[in-house]
C-alpha cells in the first residue's frame, strides 16, 4: 500500500463510519439522476420515437418531425427546458457539493490519533459540506414534488420516486 492509510482498514473508527454514511448518501443521490435520465431519456423517449416510427411515419417531413419531437421530449427530460431551469440549477449546485466532498476527502491522507482510531484531518470541513449537501438535495426533492403536478411535468414523478427511495425524504429519520 506503498504507506498510505486506509480508511477501510480494521477498527476504522467513528470518523470512518460517518463518513462513509455521508458518502453512500450521496452516492444514493447520483445514482438517482443516473438511473432517472436512464430511465426517462434513453428508454422511454427512445420507445416513444420507435412507437412513432411505427406507427405515424410514412414520410421524410414524418420523419423530420418524429425525430424533431423526440429531441425536444428528451431535452424536457433532461431539465433542458425552461419550466425545468430552477430544478436543473440546483441539480447542478448539488453535484459541485458532491465534488467539493470528494475533494475535501480526497486532498489529504487519513492519520491515527493518540487513541489509535482513523481519522480526517480536515473532518469539520467535510462534514459541513455533508451538511450543504443534504440541505440542498433536500431542497431538490421538494422542488421536484411541487414542479411535477404544476406544471405538469409527470417524468418528475421517476426523478421524485428514485430520490425518496424507501421513503428517505419523507420520514422522520432523514439524512445522516
């Protein structure tokens, strides 16, 4: 290991487990937005042109306009339109969160206290950053919630459901 400290060795310690906690949250957080624009974009909007091409499209100006159709649908599932904007903003604010943990985590080694648990030299900061970012996803996902009916916007409702996977949002236990 060349003599760098892992985090993931025996006895970790509490810093260790907290930490990894914040990090599954977000990682939950990532691969929401994954599986959601995999989900909406790829397959459902993907199905939809197919369906059209099937069944409407006899003509090159068909076609023209299936094809013309099916990137504006995907752009509207990708929070690329205009009513999506305020979302697609704070998705954007809670990814650089997410970086801006990963490089406060990743900018210095882990050491061993006088009482021999792993620690993070720069734990407070990073914690903090935890913190922006659970107060900002959840932002999101109320966002999201009010957005997807009032503007009636159902795609939300996938983004919404993979987000507030087991009910993490609206229960009382809440982020770490």
């Amino acid at each position: 290991m060349n003599g760098e400290l892992s985090p993931s060795g025996a006895g970790g310690g509490p810093q260790v487990q907290r930490l990894q906690l914040c990090r599954h949250e977000m990682q939950h957080f990532v691969l929401a937005l994954q599986g959601y624009l995999t989900g909406q974009v790829l397959q459902v909007s993907w199905a939809e042109l197919r369906r059209e091409l099937l069944v409407s499209v006899h003509t090159l100006d068909e076609l023209r306009a299936a094809h013309v159709g099916y990137i504006r649908h995907a752009a509207r599932r990708c929070l690329l339109n205009a009513k999506s904007e305020p979302i697609m903003k704070i998705v954007q604010d809670v990814l650089r969160i997410v970086l801006k943990f990963h490089a406060q985590l990743s900018a210095v080694q882990w050491t061993v206290d006088a009482d021999g648990q792993v620690v993070h030299p720069t734990f407070a900061a990073v914690m903090k950053t935890h913190r922006q970012f659970s107060g900002y996803s959840r932002f999101l996902f109320k966002v999201v919630n009010k957005t997807k009916d009032r503007f009636y916007q159902p795609h939300l409702n996938d983004l919404a459901n993979r987000l507030n996977f087991n009910g993490f949002y609206t229960s009382d236990v809440g982020p770490v």
